[in-house]
C-alpha cells in the first residue's frame, strides 16, 4: 500500500520541519548595530588625526571599511528620516528643517520604515537614544514605526543628566520614555551611560532564535556641554572649555561603543553581528565640535556639514572587506537597502527609494555603484542673488548636488568659514567672505575637498548639465511641510511630560 504524509501524527511533523528551517534562516542572518553619534565632527575621531582619543572607533573602523566619501545631511531630523525611510529629504516633505518640537509632523506614515522592513524579516528590533523624527500623534512614535521596544527622548536634545527639554526657552519638562511610557527615577544618571546600560541588558536578554536590530542614537557629543570630570580630566591641556567638555563627551562615546561590542562578545552575537558607526551632520563649531580642514559646520551646505564619519565592521562571520578606505560615494539613504539585502528582506510596500544598496561596493570591492546624489533642495530658505542661467534651476535657490568629483551649490548655503579646532593654535581661522555675495558654485571635491577653488566660471558647460539635472530631480520633489508651532503641544497640559499631544 502507497504511503504518504496524512495524519494528525505527520502534520505534526511538517510544523516541526518548517519551524526548523524558519530557525535556521533566522540564525544565518546576520546581528545588525547602527550606531548614530549625534553633532560628531568630521574631525573629531583619532583616525582623522584628533586631539581626541576614540581608540575603539579607530580600531573598530580598522577592522572594518572606513568611509571616507560619505555623506549625510547637514542637520538630524533630515539624516534620521532617510536612514530609516530609504528616500531624500525632498521626497520626505523635510526640505527645509528639523522636526520641531511643537510642530504637527514627521517622518511620513505612507512608507514603512527600515523597522518595520527588518520586523518583517524576522529580527527583534530596538530602538535605544534619540528618536526625533515627530511624535505629535501616537502613530509616530518609534513603537509604531517597527520597533519591538524603545527608550529614549523624543525632541532634538535634552539634559545629559535630568533628561528634561525646555518648552520655548522657558519650564523644562521630563523627556524620557520607556515603551512610550514616561521613564522616572534616571535623574543625574548620564544619557550616554544610561543608553548603554539598556543596550547591554537588550543583548543580554536577546532571544537568540531570531536575529537582534539595535538602533543606537546617541545624544552626544550634542550640547549641553555635561561630562563627567573622569572623561573630561585627559584634556585640561585644552584651554577652550566647551572643547574640552566635548572632547570628554566624544570619549564616552568611544568608551560606550567599546562596552557594546564587549557584550556582543560576551554573549557569543559578535562573530555574526555588522555594525555600522555613522554621524547625523557636521560639528558645532560653536558647541566643541569640529571639522577642519572641511569648509563649514552644521547647518550648512559645505563638505563641513554634511560629509560625515562612518564606517562599518563586525564579527569573522561577516563578510566584509578589513582594514580598508572606501572612497565610492555613499548616502546615508543607501542604508535602508543595503541593510535590507544583508537581512534577505524586501522592499515590499516601500515607496521608491533614492538609496542604493551598496553592499557588493562595501564587502567585496565592487565597483561603486552611485554617481552622483542629492544633498538637497529647500524652497523655503530665503533666495539670494540673481537667476544666473535661464530655463533651468534657479540658482537662487538653497541646493546642493554632488555628480561624480563635482559638487555644485546654489543660493544661500550657510557659513563657509575653515574654522581649526582650538588646540591648534598655529593655523588660523579662514573667514569666508564671498557666501554674502554669491549663489553659485563648482568644486572638484575630490581633489579639493576643503572646496578652496570655485570652478564654476571655467566650467560653464558643466555647471549647467548639473542644474539641468537639479532642475529634474527637483521636478520630483513633494511640498517642504513646514507647519507653525502647535501650543497645544505644551508638556504643562500633558502631566509634563513629552509626548504626543492630538
């Protein structure tokens, strides 16, 4: 007699069967960390010849492959929002700003976000630090935007030590939440030991059976200037106070960063886990940080605001170039699907993306797959100057646009200055004296990265193939959302606590 599977018995032994091999997928993807600093200038890590120790990020970063053409946007809720949507800023409705803490609005809810994509993939994923991508409804908040729990703030910064954000420059309320809940009893622990001490209890706890997704944002070395005396102790050499503080607040950073990846090691997740270290934007000149010898600061259009420090390492069990510089250009959008494909996910339901997968170009030295990228266009900055060229973009308007070794801007970029840090008290500070007047500009980054020599009167050809191009992607562009202050959102009528408000 013919046999074949029927029975309660062999159905039985199908679940058993599809449960293994599910196990089995989990277990072969990889542990993905994405470690955000916050405000951490290009210049301000050891292996970019710092004052500053980072030991750990510079032996890390050896380990791995340094980016060294990676860019990010030029302020946090802009990099935060394409990290964890694939898509630019113009695609976002987040051309003109960061999110404001009283404002209707954030990271759109038309499109899942690398969260939700990873959870759909099998991982556990957790969110620990700086949220800042809205929270006036519920809907947008980091545990309904694919992330299995959250600790953390919801505004752009806090107190390192009580936590609190100010409401218009006046009463400070509490800004911590745990699973959405508001998180008490954390008073005078520092931020950035507290965020560490929940990621080394999450990896603690993990449920190996399925892969782990940590996002790690820090909120150093962002301002308030609040360090320990132990981390700050090593730079009293530095005479300019809010450089040594920050100076200390980079070296938690390391020293956080190094504690992580000791517990992944602890707890047998290192050898299959990839990390991924990156900046949001520029350093604060006027806050300790630094980017010299890039042009510029946070805010800005310059190299000095938006070209940012990543790298990316891990365990022996991923592949992965060692001990290499990668200078193919790189977003911070190209993560959504580089991560993605690491993960053996999908891009199912997501909105078109702007990023790339790089992950061939960073593991394997294939040929780099980007070149050119947007860094932005913003029709709401006040225009400057005459329209230089008709019937393409207006070089009245505030953009950027890296194509191939040029990077042209236009309109008003902000703050060109070459500002050393203060340590270096034999080279001088570069004042830019020509951003009042002009609206556009040409430079060969590749070979002038501190973009000195301005091409665009030699090379008028080239300047308007790549407004052309700017004019094209513009055309493409949703409104910039932009909405006034809600009172409404005012902690004092919300227990005082942040949160959502409608």
């Amino acid at each position: 007699m013919a046999s074949g599977l029927h029975g309660p018995r062999c159905a039985a032994l199908l679940v058993l069967i599809l449960a293994t091999f599910h196990h089995a997928d989990c277990a072969a993807k990889p542990n993905i960390v994405f470690i955000l600093a916050d405000d951490l200038g290009f210049h301000d890590v050891g292996y970019h010849g710092s004052r500053i120790k980072t030991p750990h990020l510079d032996q890390l970063s050896e380990n791995g492959v340094r980016l060294e053409n990676y860019y990010v946007q030029p302020m946090c809720s802009p990099t935060r929002c394409q990290l964890m949507s694939g898509r630019y800023q113009i695609h976002n409705g987040i051309q003109h700003s960061l999110f404001g803490d009283s404002q209707r609005t954030g990271l759109p809810l038309d499109s899942p976000t690398l969260a939700d994509k990873l959870r759909e993939s099998g991982y556990s994923t957790h969110l620990v630090g700086k949220w800042h991508l809205g929270f006036y409804k519920k809907e947008y908040m980091p545990n309904s935007r694919g992330f299995d729990s959250s600790f953390g703030f919801l505004t752009g910064h806090e107190g390192h030590y009580d936590h609190k954000r100010d409401y218009e420059h006046k009463a400070k309320y509490l800004d911590l939440r745990d699973n959405g809940r508001p998180a008490t009893g954390q008073d005078g622990h520092h931020s950035t030991y507290m965020y560490t001490q929940r990621a080394v209890d999450l990896i603690h706890t993990h449920n190996k059976s399925k892969p782990l997704f940590l996002y790690m944002a820090y909120q150093a070395p962002h301002n308030p200037l609040e360090v320990p005396h132990s981390f700050e102790k090593p730079y009293k050499d530095i005479k300019n106070k809010d450089r040594r503080r920050y100076a200390g607040l980079v070296s938690m950073l390391d020293q956080s960063v190094a504690n992580i990846t000791q517990t992944l090691k602890d707890s047998g997740l290192w050898d299959n886990t990839l990390l991924v270290f990156s900046t949001d934007n520029g350093g604060t000149i006027y806050y300790g940080g630094n980017n010299y010898p890039l042009r510029g600061w946070k805010f800005s259009l310059w190299e000095g605001g938006i070209r940012g420090i990543g790298f990316v390492s891990g365990g022996d069990n991923i592949t992965l170039q060692r001990n290499v510089v990668h200078r193919g250009l790189v977003h911070v959008s190209d993560w959504f699907p580089t991560l993605l494909s690491v993960a053996g996910g999908n891009l199912n339901g997501t909105k078109p993306l702007d990023g790339v997968n790089q992950w061939r170009s960073i593991s394997l030295a294939a040929p780099p797959p980007r070149k050119w990228l947007l860094h932005n266009i913003d029709p709401l900055t006040k225009k400057k100057g005459k329209k230089l060229f008709p019937h393409t973009f207006d070089t009245r308007v505030r953009a950027a646009i890296r194509f191939g070794d040029y990077k042209l801007i236009t309109g008003d970029p902000g703050n060109g200055s070459w500002i050393p840090p203060p340590e270096m008290n034999s080279v001088r500070a570069e004042v830019d004296n020509e951003s009042s007047k002009k609206n556009l500009w040409l430079f060969n980054v590749t070979n002038d990265p501190e973009e000195k020599h301005d091409l665009s009167s030699k090379r008028p050809g080239l300047v308007k193939d790549i407004l052309d191009l700017l004019a094209q992607v513009n055309s493409t562009a949703v409104p910039a959302y932009f909405p006034p202050k809600d009172p409404e959102a005012n902690p004092k009528l919300h227990g005082g606590v942040w949160g959502p408000w409608v």
